[in-house]
C-alpha cells in the first residue's frame, strides 16, 4: 500500500497518460488532478491559447507552481504534461513526494497518435508533428527515467496499463 504519497503519471504527449488517467480514477480510491485541466481551469481558457498569448518559459513557471500546489495537497492521482520533467526542480519534487510512472511509447506510435483530431490542443507539435515529435522526443530522452515503474503503451491496451499501474500500487 502506497497511500500516503501522491501516485504521478508522466510520459511523452501521447503516451496516453490522459486515458489511462481517467480509467484509474475510475478504479482508484484517490482524487484525480491533471496539472494541464488544473491550469486551464484556473486561467479560463485552452493551453494553446496560453501559448500564443505568453509563450513556453511562462507556461513552464505556472506548470511549477501548480504542481507545487497540488503536491501540498492529500494524496492525488496526478497526471502531468509531457513537459513537466524539463525542469529539475520538478523532477526532484515528484521523485520525492509521489510514486512515479513513466508512460513510454515508441515515436512511431506517438505520431500515429497525436496526427488524429484534437492535435491543435498540442502547440508544441504543430506543423511537421514527425521532425517535431522526433525533436522533442530525443531533446527529452532520459528525462523520464526517475521514474518508479516504467510501462511502455506502444503496443498494450488501456486496461491493460491500468491493470499493471493497479499491482504496482497495491
Ligand atoms: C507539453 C505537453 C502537453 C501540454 C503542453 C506542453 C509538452 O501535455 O502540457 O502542450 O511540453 O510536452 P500532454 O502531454 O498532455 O499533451
């Protein structure tokens, strides 16, 4: 039993961290929080919006803040934005307050993924998505790896994933 500390998801966009996110809470006796919904509440309009108006360091400070904030709070599903692991600071806070799992997927998979609808939530990734997700993906690698379990979602079912997050816990 993992309960007094905060239960993370954080992965790649397109890892399926939203999806699994919701299936777990479904399943899970703890309060879901996801940082992007949490931000987007608060400001009252859509992160590619925050975007255009502020640009990225902005965004990454309010990512900061709010995860610090949610961090303080009763133990919580969390899950994260694929960048949250650029800052130190935040790896370090989600490595010490929370169990940690890293959603991994294969750069093949993640543009078949985030090439369907809803892609123009996505700012970072606009345009050519293959060279960016590419770029991104290799920018990032290692970033992840503080994690407490890796699962990798190339190939395997929502349910699948929940399935293994759900052992872990336990
Ligand atoms: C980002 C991922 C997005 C969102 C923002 C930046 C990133 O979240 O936080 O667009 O830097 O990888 P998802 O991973 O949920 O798409």
């Amino acid at each position: 039993m993992k309960e007094k500390r905060h239960l993370i998801i954080i992965g790649f966009m397109g890892t399926g961290k939203t999806t699994v996110g919701r299936e777990l809470a479904n399943r899970m006796n703890l309060p879901w929080v996801d940082t992007d919904r949490y931000l987007e509440e608060r400001w009252g309009f859509a992160i590619s919006e925050y975007f255009r108006k502020f640009g990225e360091p902005a965004f990454r400070e309010q990512e900061t803040e709010i995860l610090k904030e949610i961090l303080q709070g009763p133990p919580s599903l969390i899950t994260t934005g694929g960048g949250i692991v650029l800052r130190p600071e935040n790896r370090m806070m989600m490595q010490r307050q929370g169990w940690v799992v890293h959603l991994y997927a294969h750069p093949d998979e993640i543009i078949r993924r985030v090439s369907g609808d809803g892609n123009q939530e996505r700012p970072l990734i606009q345009g050519d998505v293959r060279e960016k997700v590419w770029r991104l993906f290799r920018e990032r690698e290692g970033k992840y790896d503080f994690a407490d379990l890796k699962l990798d979602t190339t190939s395997c079912t929502v349910n699948q994933a929940v399935e293994q997050i759900l052992a872990f816990w336990h």
